[in-house]
C-alpha cells in the first residue's frame, strides 16, 4: 500500500524567511501529486499538482513544488512566506491505477509577522 | 459555481443518536469522496461514489456508518448510534474524473455529546 510521510509536522518562520516542507511517498510507479492548503477553519484547497512533464511545478500564491523521482520526494516550496500563509499544508499522492489519493498526516505552518 | 456544499457545517449530536451529514458536489462533478479528519491525524479516506453507485467503502468503519449518492440529490454521510469517538471534522471533495486534483466542501464538524 502506498503510503505519504510529512516529516515537518509544525514549522515556524518569520515573515520573509523561505520555506521548503518535506513530502516522500512511498510508491515506485507512474504517481500523480498534489500539495493542499488548509487556512484556519476553512476547507482544503489545491495548491499545485505534478501529473507529468517538468517536475518543477509551479502553483497559486507563489508556492511551487519539485518532483523528484529518484528520491521519490515532492518538497513544496516558497521563496519568502507571509503571516498569510499560516496554515496546514497536506502533500498527497495518487498511485498509479489508485483514483484515491493518499494524503499525509500534514505540516502546520506558523509564520510570525 | 457554487463549488461543493456541506451542510450543516457544525452538528451536535448526543451518544446514540444518528447524524446525516450531507453533500453536493461542484457542478458538473459525478466523483465524490468522504474523508475524516482527527486532529494530529490528518485526512483519512472513507468512501468513493459515483451516482447510485459505492465504488470504494475500503475506508468505512464496517458498522454503523452508510454512504449514499442517489440519482437526485446530495451524498449522504450516515451515522447511526453515534459515539464520542465519532467527534471530528468530515470532508466532501468532488472531482469531474478520477485521478485528478479535487475540489472539497467546508466540512461538517460532527461533535458527540
């Protein structure tokens, strides 16, 4: 079974800094990935997805996220975070054949003004 | 487009009671998925349909809990006897096929007193 780790499972950062959230996965096939943004008290959105092609892929709000395949790694990142972008990150993972994604446990941001 | 609505978006239900937690999914969306989210635990799939049909219940607890997507209406997420355990946040995504990213609801924050 595939499984999805978020070894971040709270980072802190002040406003400015750069971000980079860990996500592997654990599936060795053809894979579809996803990070999912969750601002407080609100429901999940999509941040940016991989299904193929060039595995730096860029998403909504200046976030962006590298596929790696021999590492089997998808790490989001962000050049310089805002108190804004305080919320829980989800990588999640769509197996090959699998149409339900595994999605991690979550990484909470907290980004300090 | 409305996106996907939850409703209601907080219930209180005491032990033994059944709650109906209901969805409707984006315009134009046949795909829909119920996930749980626990604190600390991130989401965990519960079940995948289509209309009419249950394609994948691997995630459903074996007792007292039903999913439905009838021809007309919302999905419906049905807990029968609920227990304190039951307590969390429910999530309805939909997508318009299968494998790509979804669009979730708001959620339905089930509290068991």
């Amino acid at each position: 079974a595939q499984s999805v780790s978020q070894h971040n499972h709270h980072v802190i950062l002040s406003e400015a800094a750069s971000l980079e959230l860990g996500c592997n996965y654990s599936y060795g096939g053809t894979v579809n990935l996803f990070w999912y943004v969750q601002y407080p008290g609100q429901h999940l959105q999509l941040l940016l997805k991989y299904f193929s092609g060039d595995p730096l892929v860029k998403g909504i709000k200046g976030f962006e996220a590298e596929f790696i395949k021999s590492k089997f790694s998808f790490n989001l990142r962000k050049p310089s975070v805002q108190w804004s972008d305080t919320a829980e990150y989800f990588c999640a993972v769509n197996a090959g054949g699998s149409y339900i994604p595994t999605f991690g446990r979550g990484t909470s941001l907290i980004v300090h003004p | 487009n409305a996106g996907v609505m939850q409703n209601p978006r907080h219930l209180v239900r005491r032990r033994g009671q059944e709650a109906r937690l209901r969805c409707s999914p984006m315009k134009g969306h046949s795909h829909v998925y119920w996930y749980r989210q626990l604190p600390e635990e991130g989401l965990k799939f519960m079940v995948y349909l289509q209309k009419e049909n249950i394609i994948d219940e691997s995630g459903m607890p074996k007792e007292r809990f039903s999913a439905e997507f009838p021809k007309e209406g919302p999905s419906i997420l049905r807990i029968q006897q609920v227990v304190r355990g039951d307590s969390a946040a429910y999530f309805c995504a939909s997508s318009q096929r299968t494998g790509e990213g979804y669009t979730f609801g708001s959620g339905t924050r089930l509290t068991v007193v």
